[in-house]
C-alpha cells in the first residue's frame, strides 16, 4: 500500500517559499561574474522546491533550463523568441527548446 501523501506545516512552507525567492535574485545578481554559482542556486531551489512540496510559479519556471537546471538569461545564455502563440526558450548550453503558452 502506497505512503499517504503528508504537507508539511505552512509556516515551514513560507519560509521554503522566501529562500527560493531569495535564491533566484541572488542567482540573477551572480550571474554576471560567476554562472555557474547561478545554476548551483537554481539546483538548490528546486530541491527546496521539491522538498517542500512548493509549486514554482511560471515567472520562475521560465528563468531557468528544464533539461540541464542552468540559469538563463535572454541573449547570454538562451535564445528566445515568439511563434505560433508561443513562447520558445533555447537553452544554449543543452540545447533543448522550451514552449510556454502565450494569451
């Protein structure tokens, strides 16, 4: 029989949510002298993330690389552009398109 599925209390939810933001202005700040301290932060967001239970809003989910967890940055590190009612992110370092959705 499966395990139930427990939440963990909100209060350490909140702060899970506030390091994660924290995270990922740290890792945009970083990113100019040291990229690859920017993709260690975006890992342990995600695993902060994925410990807790959180759900990355969209904003978030788009400033990084699904396939090898880099942080991009439109024109340095990724390529992105607009077709078909879609948004295309272009990892550069993997290689891999990502499509959001556009309204």
């Amino acid at each position: 029989m499966p395990k139930k599925y427990h939440k963990k209390p909100v209060q350490q939810q909140k702060i899970a949510k506030k390091r994660i933001n924290f995270l990922f202005q740290h890792a945009n700040e970083v990113f100019k002298e040291d990229s690859n301290l920017s993709d260690k932060y975006v890992k342990m967001a995600r695993r902060i993330a994925m410990k807790y239970k959180i759900r990355l809003p969209s904003s978030i989910k788009k400033r990084f690389c699904k396939n090898c967890h880099q942080f991009l940055v439109p024109g340095v590190n990724c390529r992105v552009r607009i077709h078909k009612h879609r948004l295309i992110y272009y990892c550069f370092g993997c290689k891999h398109y990502m499509r959001h959705p556009v309204k």
